[in-house]
C-alpha cells in the first residue's frame, strides 16, 4: 500500500471514529413542543453531553425569565414585575442549585393561535400553559423504570449524574392569554369579580414547567378505537416511546396509522411514580411495566389492525390499562403516596370521558380548594388575589405540594419540609436491536389477522392524517450518513 493511501485511509479512520464519538456521546431526551396553548407533542431526539469549554451565564437569580410581550406597554410592565416576583416565591421555597431560565411569552391566543374561548366567553377558557420545554429519558435503579426527568429538576443533580448533557437553553416554556381581564398585583385599581390574578396563574404554570404534569394520556385508546369501536374500551398509557434512529420510512407509518406499526412501550413523568388507583391499590408504575413487557417493547407489527388485534388476545393487560381510565374517571379515584410518611395526595380525576392536560395534571379540585394546597386546582377564581390566599393559609405554596416537588429531586429552604429524593440515574441506553430503526432496518413483522379489528372507511383514515398535528419524528440516520459521506469525500480529495 502507498504511503498516500495509508494516509487516506488513516484520515477516513479517524473521521469516522470522531463521528462514532459524537453519536456515543449524546443522550436521549424528549422535546415537549407546543404546538398551541391546548397542544403538546412530544419528540424524542438526540441531545448533545456538554462541552467542556462551554461557559454558562452567570445570573444571581435561581429563576431567570426571558419575556416576549404583544401587548401594550403599561400591561407589559405589569406581566414583567409579576413574573418577577414569582421567581422570588418560588426560590424562597425550592432551594435551586443550578438556575431556571423560562421563555415566556404574553399574547392574544385569540390572534396568535385562533384560540378565541376568552375573547368570546364560550369554548375552552384557556388562560395560560407551561410545559418543561425538555426532559430526558433517565433509568431509576430503584423500580429499573425509565421516566422523562424534566430538565429543570435534572439540574439540580449538580454532582449526581454520570454524566452532563449540553442543557438547552430554556428549562420551561409558557405562554399567557392577554384577552383575560388579569389582575396585577402593582396595580392601583380594586379587583372586581371579572378579574383573574395573574400572579396566581403564573405560579400555577411555573409548577407545571417545573415538573407537576403526568404522561398518562388517551391517545393510544382512540387510535385503537378507530379500528375496533364496538371491541376496545376506554385506557390510558403513558407517552409512547420512539427512538431518535428510527427509520423515516417507520416513523412515517407510525404518525399516519399506515403501514407497519413499530411498538417501543411508554414513558412516564416522575409524578407517575407515585400514583395508585383509590379502589385497587394499582400503581400506575407497575402497568408501566406491564405495557413495556409486552413483546419486550420491540415488535414490529405489519399494521395497525395487526397492532389492535394483538391488543385484543391481551385481556389481562388491557384490563390494567382500562382500570387506570376507570381509576383516572371517577371522584377521588388516583391518589399519589409520597415519600414523606401518611402524605396522600388526591389527583383531579372528576372529568369523564378524560381530560388531557387536566385530569391527573391537577389536585382534587373538591379536596383542595380551600386548603393551603389550592395552587394546582385546575381552575382558577375570578375576584380573589393570590395574595388574599397567602394570607390566608400562611405560606405560597402548600405543604403537600412542597413535598410533591421534593419527591422530584428539588431541595427545599430551610422551614419546609419533605424529602427530597434523588436516586441514582442513569442516562438511558436503548437496545441495539430496536425494530425499524437503522440498526435493525428489516425486521420479521408480526401478524395478527384473526380479531375485531378492521380498516377504518377511506375518510375515516384520511381526515386523520390531515388534521394530525405530530411532527415527524427526527432520525439521527441522517447525521449517520451525512459524516460517512464526508468520510468519503475527505478521501476522494486526497486521490
């Protein structure tokens, strides 16, 4: 061989070998995007470890929030000084090791999103939503679970990680309705039984952004429903899971309900840990397992009615799933143990058919409306300020949800109390062998003819695709090929 050429080749080595790094070096993390204030989809991606020279901003703020505004200047102002002080509640209640940086916004949803419920007193009222703008997939040693940690807790793991992802530049994402009459707190003028606080609604999403949000959901219940109404009852799952190599032929098929059917199990949030049916002690972790057991959560089936029929031979897991909806349904029916001895925590579950974003996101609106726990009900009250509140129950933030978000791995200031718990985590590592993705591109796919399940009418399929709002799923095969290609072209100059 010529020396030019062992040159070639070294050089092509060495290329591919800084690639094969970067890939091993990044984690997986899901981006929580929304879409409209009533909308979040969820994306699993590739997220980069941090690097070494990288500098972060200083701030002597534990929560920093960075404001868009679409409104005029003196409401502005107002919205501004009331975020302001709500960074200042909180971190006199969570001690933050590592600051919060939170990209609000504040705008019509009436302009913005054609949300107009408030502008005309009639469909959903929605005021305001925060979300964690990222989480990532960690593995728990303790139940060998693996949830979506909101990047906003995994902060505060500051020397607890084995490793440190590139953090995304915003911890939280929130959004609030200028077409409510909101109440400032700095403002002159009396409250009268129009106004919202807006100071109390800031609080409210703030919590939710800092991780008091759940991932069970119906979504997989009316995508099986289309294929068998009269067949499939009413569940819940937690978020679906898909890979960042997923092949786009494969996540193509899986947002359209077309073609074969990829099967990777769920994910909950740290909230889900605790929850348990009232009636049946069920803990909503242990039909995680149930569901991520199934096929080893990597089946490939050939079609959705292949997927639904499968489903239906499944009676004993089905009816686990079923019982969560039934649980997740009636007054009083979930309630979460904390780690703190007797805290028993009722999560709202009074909404039937389910209620996305609401039920199980929220306390027992009929348990704690009037208690110091009143913060996360899912509405808020015309006419009564938040400081009226704090008066009245001594504290912002009530001493069931203090110990909530210490049981997410936030510490707390001197004078509350609850345990902050912090287990050993660990980045999650998918298997290798992962249908449908680039290290398994032609996997055998299961079929399931016999069952309920049948292809829905043409228009039923179609008006799904055209109104589904899930953005396609990325897939890191295109970094992949995208690298060895300039491995090529490196060499191909050298010749």
């Amino acid at each position: 061989m010529r020396p030019w050429q062992i040159r070639g080749l070294f050089l092509f080595f060495a290329v591919l070998n800084c690639c094969t790094q970067l890939a091993s070096s990044s984690y997986l993390c899901v981006r929580h995007l929304q879409n409209s204030p009533s909308s979040v989809r969820h994306h699993v991606v590739n997220c980069n470890e941090r690097r070494l020279d990288r500098r972060d901003t200083n701030s002597t703020s534990a929560i920093v929030v960075d404001f868009t505004c679409r409104a005029s200047d003196q409401e502005c102002d107002q919205a501004n000084k009331t975020f302001t002080t709500a960074s200042q509640l909180l971190s006199s209640v969570l001690r933050l090791e590592t600051p919060i940086r939170v990209n609000a916004s504040y705008l019509s949803f009436c302009d913005n999103f054609d949300d107009c419920g408030v502008r005309y007193n009639n469909g959903t009222l929605n005021i305001g939503q925060a979300y964690p703008t990222v989480s990532y997939l960690m593995t728990d040693p303790t139940d060998n679970m693996t949830r979506m940690y909101p990047q906003a807790v995994l902060k505060q793991y500051t020397h607890q990680l084995p490793g440190q992802p590139e953090w995304t530049t915003y911890d939280i994402s929130a959004q609030f309705n200028s077409d409510v009459q909101w109440y400032f707190e700095d403002n002159d003028a009396t409250m009268d039984d129009n106004h919202l606080d807006f100071l109390r609604t800031v609080m409210h999403e703030f919590v939710h952004g800092l991780g008091f949000v759940s991932a069970w959901s119906d979504k997989e219940y009316w995508r099986f429903e289309r294929f068998a109404s009269s067949y499939v009852k009413p569940f819940l799952t937690p978020m679906p899971l898909d890979p960042p190599n997923e092949l786009s032929d494969v996540s193509l098929s899986a947002d359209s309900d077309e073609g074969v059917q990829p099967y990777y199990g769920y994910v909950e949030f740290p909230l889900d840990r605790f929850l348990h049916a009232t009636q049946t002690n069920l803990a909503f972790s242990e039909v995680t397992a149930a569901l991520n057991a199934w096929g080893d959560a990597n089946i490939m089936f050939q079609s959705m009615v292949d997927m639904v029929n499968a489903w239906c031979t499944q009676p004993d897991l089905a009816a686990q799933a079923e019982t969560v909806y039934n649980a997740s349904t009636q007054p009083r029916g979930v309630y979460a143990i904390l780690p703190d001895v007797d805290d028993i925590l009722l999560l709202e579950t009074t909404f039937s058919p389910f209620s996305s974003g609401t039920t199980l996101s929220h306390v027992d609106h009929a348990t704690y409306s009037t208690t110091g726990d009143y913060l996360m009900i899912y509405d808020s009250p015309r006419g009564v300020t938040f400081d009226a509140m704090v008066a009245r129950y001594s504290v912002p933030l009530g001493p069931l949800l203090v110990r909530t978000l210490a049981s997410f791995g936030y510490a707390l200031q001197d004078g509350y109390n609850g345990t902050t718990l912090r287990p050993r985590l660990s980045f999650w590592d998918p298997p290798s062998d992962l249908v449908g993705t680039t290290s398994n591109p032609s996997p055998a796919v299961s079929i399931h003819a016999d069952g309920p399940a049948s292809i829905p009418s043409s228009s039923s399929l179609s008006a799904s695709s055209s109104t589904s709002s899930t953005p396609s799923r990325r897939s890191f095969s295109g970094y992949v090929a995208f690298t060895l290609l300039l491995a090529f072209a490196i060499i191909i100059l050298l010749l």
